[in-house]
C-alpha cells in the first residue's frame, strides 16, 4: 500500500534509473568518454531548465550567483589559456 506523497519519489526513483540505464546504453553503443562528456554537459544542461517557467512548479527560480561567478571565471580562465587575454 503505497502512502501519499510516495508517488513523487517514485517518480523520482524511475527518472533516475532511466538516466542510469540512458548512460548505460551510451557506453554500450559508444565509449565511455562520449558517455563521461553526455553526464558532464547534462547538468549545466539541468539547472538551466530549471530556471525556466515550468508548469506545476510556479514561478522560476534565478541562476544562483556562484553558477554565474564560474561561468565567468571559466570564460576567462579560457581566455587566458588561448591567449586572447587584452591585459
């Protein structure tokens, strides 16, 4: 008998095990760099998404400062490393 509020975490608990199982069958048809680098990017990938108006979750949240501060920090950090520094 499943209490109420369980089926959020259900959800959660298939989500997850699909992602696994997405990754998993990347490896299988790839390598596991091209696996590493898909987890890799999935994440920024995320919390923008979840800066967008989404329905049944109300009013979008703003970027966290920190996110903004190392996106910067690795522009510039890229920058430097190419050379494109003006300084």
């Amino acid at each position: 008998m499943m209490r109420r509020g369980s089926s959020s975490s259900y959800n959660v608990v298939m989500m997850n095990m699909a992602y696994n199982i997405s990754l998993l069958r990347l490896i299988k048809i790839s390598s596991a760099v091209v696996s590493s680098l898909a987890s890799t990017v999935s994440v920024p990938i995320a919390v923008y998404f979840f800066t967008l108006p989404l329905p049944y979750l109300g009013v979008a949240s703003s970027l966290p400062t920190e996110f903004e501060y190392l996106r910067s920090s690795h522009r510039e950090s890229i920058k430097n490393s190419i050379g494109l520094n003006s300084s």
